[in-house]
C-alpha cells in the first residue's frame, strides 16, 4: 500500500547516497512523495531538489519535522 500521509514533508540525506540517478551528497534536500513496503522493506520516495525521485531507506535521510510552537 502506498502512503501519502506525508507527501510534501522536506527531508535531506544524512550521508552521501549513490543512487542510479545519480550521487547524492550529504545534506541534499528534497521533499517526501510517498511511502510503502516492498519484500518486508519499508522505502521512502523523494522528489530531491536535482530534478528526479528515488526511493531511499528511513535510516538514509532525516525528515524535517515542523515545529508550530516555534511560529507563535
């Protein structure tokens, strides 16, 4: 099943990853699309900011979390 609950939600990777698409180094930024389980793997795809989507494991980035309190 495919979850979009926190579709939108910015993350940036926590050490380089290399994907098919290309490298990714620490700290790049993109934004959560969806989440889902394949072969007992829980998977994250990100739009990053270079242009295309990938899919990378939780432990691989660190989503940014919105802090309401900090606003008011």
């Amino acid at each position: 099943m495919i979850d979009r609950s926190r579709a939108g939600v910015r993350c940036h990777t926590v050490r380089l990853l290399r994907t098919v698409e290309g490298n990714l180094p620490r700290g790049s930024q993109g934004a959560v699309e969806s989440e889902t389980e394949n072969l007992g793997r829980h998977l994250i795809l990100v739009r990053w900011d270079t242009g295309f989507s990938v899919p990378v494991f939780p432990e691989e980035i660190e989503i940014e979390e919105l802090n309401f309190a900090a606003a008011a």
